[in-house]
C-alpha cells in the first residue's frame, strides 16, 4: 500500500480541557498520579505513550476533558515532565498554550529520602520543602536536612 493511501492513527480532539504534550517519554502515568487522575469528576482521558517526536524522539501526550489545570498542578507536573507544554482546550480551540517551567523550590510534591528528617516524623506536621539546585539533570535540597534527591529518586516516589 503506498504511503499517503496508509491510515493515521488518530485521536479524538477534546471540546473543553488540557492537553499536556511533550511529556517525558514513559511518565504520563506519573504525572496521572501527581494529578490524582483518574477520579469521578474526570473519568474522560486520553493517554498516548511513547509515540514520535521531532523535538524529543519519543514522548507521551495526555488530554483530561473537562478540566483546566491550575498553576499549582503545572508546578507538580514540572516535576516529572520539566519540557512539556500544556494547551487549555476551549470549544474545540487552544486558547492558552505554554511551556512548563520548573521552580525553584517545590512544598508537599515528594518526600525526603533521609529517613531522620523532621518532614518524616510522624508527630512532626512539617510539609516537605525542597530546594531545586539543578534543572537539568533535576536535583533537589531538602529545606530541613539538605539531603540532595535526584531525578531517579523522585521519579521512584510516583511509581
């Protein structure tokens, strides 16, 4: 069958929601974990993982219906997908699109890996606050014991 005859795969447009694109390869269940998703009020999602991309290879795309992301997700979703981009869907139109940026400090996303930092002890109610030294590869400090925490250690905390 000759090349333009062959079907393309195709996934429906979504009227109202987020389409997060560019996601790291293989981490869209992860970032579906740090987004509490799926739940009742967002039952409609749609994942494509590990398909071609001409500025990252491979990457994993993700539309929620119904549900615009707030700045404070897009601050946890930076955290595993640091070059995504998120586009607001309207009426079947992108009205809002933009990059993912990482902060440089995160509050209550991961937990210290130092089993003796206060943000562990259970009689303690101290959230976790991290400190992020590198972006690339992401490195973060925890506030409290200044134990580094890789990108691999976080990545193990959404598993």
């Amino acid at each position: 069958m000759p090349l333009e005859n062959k079907p393309k795969l195709k996934i429906k447009p979504i009227k109202n929601g987020t389409v997060i694109d560019h996601i790291t390869a293989n981490k869209s269940l992860h970032v579906l974990k740090i987004l509490n998703l799926p739940n009742k009020e967002n039952k409609n999602i749609t994942i494509a993982m590990n398909v071609s991309s001409n500025e990252i290879k491979r990457k994993d795309i993700l539309k929620i219906e119904n549900r615009e992301l707030k700045s404070s997700e897009l601050d946890q979703v930076a955290l595993i997908a640091p070059k995504s981009t998120i586009n607001i869907i309207r009426d079947y139109n992108i009205v809002k699109k933009e990059k993912i940026s990482l902060k440089d400090e995160i509050n209550s996303i991961i937990k210290c890996i130092n089993n003796k930092c206060i943000t562990n002890n259970e009689n303690e109610p101290i959230n976790s606050k991290f400190q992020i030294i590198s972006k690339a590869p992401i490195i973060a400090r925890c506030y409290y014991c200044d134990k580094l925490i890789s990108k691999d250690e976080i990545n193990k905390q959404f598993e």
